[in-house]
C-alpha cells in the first residue's frame, strides 16, 4: 500500500502540473502566417482567435478566394504552432513518460 500512496502523491502532482500548463497555455499567443506574411493570424492556446492582420496586397476584389485561401493558411499554420507547443508542454509535465499510442493527457 506504501507504493500506491506514493503513486497516487504522483498523480496528484502531475494533475496540478497540468493545470498550471493549460492555464500558461491559455495566455499563451501563436501567429500563423501565409502568402509571404500578407496574412497573418493570432491564436491563444486554446485555439481561440485573438487577432488577424491581412496587407492590401492580399486584397484583390476580383479574386476572393485567394484571400480566403490565404486565411486558411494562416490559420492552419498558426493551429499547429499551438498544437505542438502543447505536445512539449505536456512532454515536460508527463517527464518523457511512455504513454499507450492514442492516450492523451489530460485525460
């Protein structure tokens, strides 16, 4: 029972770990960018848009969907800054720690 002790002050230390990452994440601001940095887009951690930023030169009223696409790019790039600088937060927290493969912390 000494062992299950131990390992539950673990768990317990690794949860207020966690919420100390989710909540630096939170604050946390990511810019995608596209078409040469004529877009570009803010996100927090939580994905959450914070701000955007689009050149004239991006601006053409004949051809919207290059604009569009450029957005989306944008956005893309900027979501998987996000992504992976959750991935090595969370690293830090689990210590390298060998999860099964599609476990995800936090659970």
């Amino acid at each position: 029972m000494k062992n299950l002790g131990g390992l539950m002050k673990q768990a317990q230390m690794m949860q207020q770990k966690m919420a100390e990452v989710q909540a630096k994440l939170e604050e946390m601001e990511v810019t995608g960018v596209s078409g040469g940095g004529m877009v570009q887009l803010t996100l927090n951690g939580k994905g959450d848009m914070r701000r955007i930023m689009i050149d004239h030169a991006a601006i053409d009223p004949d051809d919207k969907g290059v604009l569009e696409d450029l957005v989306l790019a944008a956005h893309n790039d900027a979501r998987q800054k996000v992504e992976q600088t959750m991935r090595e937060e969370m690293q830090k927290v689990t210590g390298g720690l060998n999860l099964p493969a599609g476990m995800k912390l936090p659970f």
